[in-house]
C-alpha cells in the first residue's frame, strides 16, 4: 500500500501517546489523575439535556438535516448581538460546525492553495496548525512568549512573511497559555490584516471563562473586522455539550459562503436534536455560566494553592479551563518530567512540547477533575518533586 504523501506531516498525536502510557499505568494497577486532554466534566443544564432526550425520541427528527434550520441560525445571531453588540445575518454570515475542531481542519480548504503561507501562533492547539498542513499549506510560527503575556508581537513578523502569508489563526483567551488580549491587540490585528490581505480566523471557545470579572471579547466586535476575517465559537465549554459537537463560524459573509459550501460536499448537517439542544443552551440564564466559572475557581485555587504548598509555583490562570505551569528545576523537557510525574504520582499532564517549539520548558493541566481531587494531585505530585 501507498499512503499520501501528507501524512509524513503527521506522528502520532501527542494524545494518543499520552492514552498509551496511562493505559500501561491502570494495568499495573494504579489510579490515574488525567489532567491531560480537556474534556469538561462539568454537564449541560438539566433543561438542555431534557430538551435532547425529548428531541431524541422524535422519529421526524432522524432525517439527514442537510442544512442549519433558521431558529438555530436565528438564535446564534441572537446569542452573539446580546452578548457581544455583534449583529450577525443569520441567513448570510453563520453556520454550524462540528465542533470548533472540524472546523479548524476544514477551513484552510477553503483558503489554501499548495505552497501558500499560514501564520499560527506558537505555542497553540495542534489542530492550528494541522488544518492548514492538510490544505498544503506552509506555517511560520508566531511565537506567544511570557515576556510578552503571551501576546503575538505582530510587529515582529517579518515583512516578506506578512506579504506572503493568505491565512493566520490567532486565539484568545489562549489555549494552552490561558492569555486574554486587550483590545488594543484586536485593533492591530484588523489593521494588520488589512495591510497585507490576510485572512483572519478569531477562534473564541473560551471568551465565557475569564477569571478576573471582566467580559470577554469578540474579534467581531472591532471595526473592520468582518472584512478580514471570521470567528470560531463553541458550546462545548461554555455549556458543557462538548460531546454533542455544536460551534459556529460567523463573520465575513464571503468566507462563511464558502465553508458552507465545502461542507455542503463532506456532510449532512448537524444532528437535529442537537440544534434544539443548542438553541436552549443558547437561551440559558447568565447564572448557568457564572456557576460554571466559579466551579472552575475553586478547582484553579484547589490545584494551584495545594502545588505551591509543595513547591511547585505557578501563576493563575486569567482564562480558560487549564493551568500552564513550568516544569520545576532539574526535570530535564517537558515530556521527561510528563513521564515522571505519571510514574513517580500516578497524575498525567500534557507536555508543553506537544502545543508547539515555544511550549517547551512548560506543562498544560486541565480542570478537569473536581476540586476534592485538584487537592490530592498536590499530595501525589509531592512524591515526584521530593
């Protein structure tokens, strides 16, 4: 057999290495705290759940969707003018994905020719990266480093690569380095995109789970920014369906025109039980949100309070739904200290490596476990850092 040659762009992810080791862990007999992958344990609203169990067990809801229905375009839009000041056409300027993930290693189809440039921070979720390589494209890194809060320096992108490049990916608040832009970044960053036509992808799935009071932000609500670019957001964090696979692009009606377009030939549409299941989380109270910030609090102060007590320091996450943290002193590269950690305190973490050159020297903890539990992994994790 005779595989493509793109797939000598790809190893093996570093998640499926990751279940590989905790897998040889559980069969000799030890309890595994995985703090790797961030898969929200927190669940939906009873009344969405309750609205696709109902929605499930109607068999006119079985055919193939084909395409978004108008309520679940129409609350969309809705959802992002109160919550953002965006107005978003809901026939021209939205439609659904299969989660932000799909659509991030579908969209630079769309956009990319082989041997164009894409521009993707670095260090970043792989999927940045790997959607663009799947469209034949060259990546420059652009590198999020902590002596800058972990915000692109856009200025310091090489002018031949910023008059290159078709497709850039940014994202804030910053998986795996939990940075929130100001918006001042926003402006630059339109203008930046306008001064070297460069299409923008803003992918927003945290902007709920920011942790110092204050809203987060949409690229779509900066000036200008429908002509350069769109935006990715997600239910599965914000109202735990992220099995249900539910996210938006919105913004720029041209790039939005051809997404549909591409999926019109890959897919049948979203589930219908779950476009109502989204259109009632969409219709949620602010408290259903609130609740789940604040239990991501309590774990944050749980994990990070009970690990500097051992003498492992680390700041606060401002965002999102993971702790980045240095690998202590004298632990060798982050996947070294990931293997130790797992064989020394039975708690897997994903190495920072994994998100890119810049994530070295770091891990990435998800929150994914109670705050009970963010205690004991302090208590375990004092066995490999004595």
């Amino acid at each position: 057999m005779r595989f493509a040659k793109r797939m000598g762009n790809f190893g093996e992810g570093v998640f499926a290495r990751l279940a590989a080791m905790k897998q040889e862990k559980i069969l000799s007999g030890a309890k595994v705290i995985d703090l790797s992958i961030g898969a929200p344990n927190i669940p939906p609203p009873a009344h969405v759940m309750k609205v696709l169990a109902e929605e499930a067990l109607k068999p006119e809801n079985y055919v193939y969707a084909i395409t978004d229905t108008r309520e679940f375009l129409n609350e969309a839009a809705d959802w992002y003018r109160r919550r953002y000041g965006v107005d978003i056409n809901p026939a021209s300027e939205v439609c659904s994905l299969w989660g932000s993930q799909e659509g991030l290693s579908h969209i630079a189809l769309t956009l990319i020719d082989d041997g164009d440039l894409t521009l993707v921070p670095d260090p970043c979720y792989p999927v940045f990266a790997d959607g663009a390589k799947l469209a034949g494209s060259e990546i420059f890194f652009m590198p999020q480093l902590k002596e800058h809060d972990y915000i692109i320096q856009l200025d310091k992108i090489p002018r031949d690569v910023a008059e290159r490049a078709k497709f850039m990916v940014v994202s804030y608040p910053n998986n795996p380095t939990t940075a929130v832009a100001p918006a001042d970044f926003y402006e630059r960053l339109v203008h930046f995109a306008k001064k070297y036509d460069i299409v923008v992808l803003h992918d927003n799935a945290y902007s709920e789970l920011i942790f110092d009071g204050s809203q987060g932000l949409s690229f779509l609500s900066f000036k200008g920014a429908k002509d350069v670019g769109v935006e990715f957001n997600s239910l599965s964090k914000t109202y735990g369906i992220a099995g249900a696979r539910v996210g938006f692009c919105l913004g720029n009606k041209d790039i939005v025109k051809h997404v549909k377009l591409l999926k019109s030939n890959i897919d049948y549409g979203l589930f219908l039980p779950i476009q109502k299941a989204a259109i009632a989380a969409l219709r949620s109270p602010k408290e259903i949100i609130d609740k789940t910030r604040e239990a991501y609090i309590e774990r944050i102060d749980a994990l990070i309070d009970g690990l500097d007590a051992v003498g492992w320091h680390m700041d606060k996450p401002k965002a999102t739904m993971f702790v980045w943290a240095p690998v202590p002193k004298n632990f060798g590269t982050s996947e070294e200290f990931v293997k130790t950690l797992l064989e020394k305190s039975n708690v897997m973490v994903t190495p920072g490596s994994a998100f890119g050159k810049s994530g070295e020297g770091f891990v990435r903890m998800a929150l994914v476990q109670t705050a009970d539990t963010m205690k004991q992994v302090a208590a375990q994790v004092k066995t490999t850092l004595d």
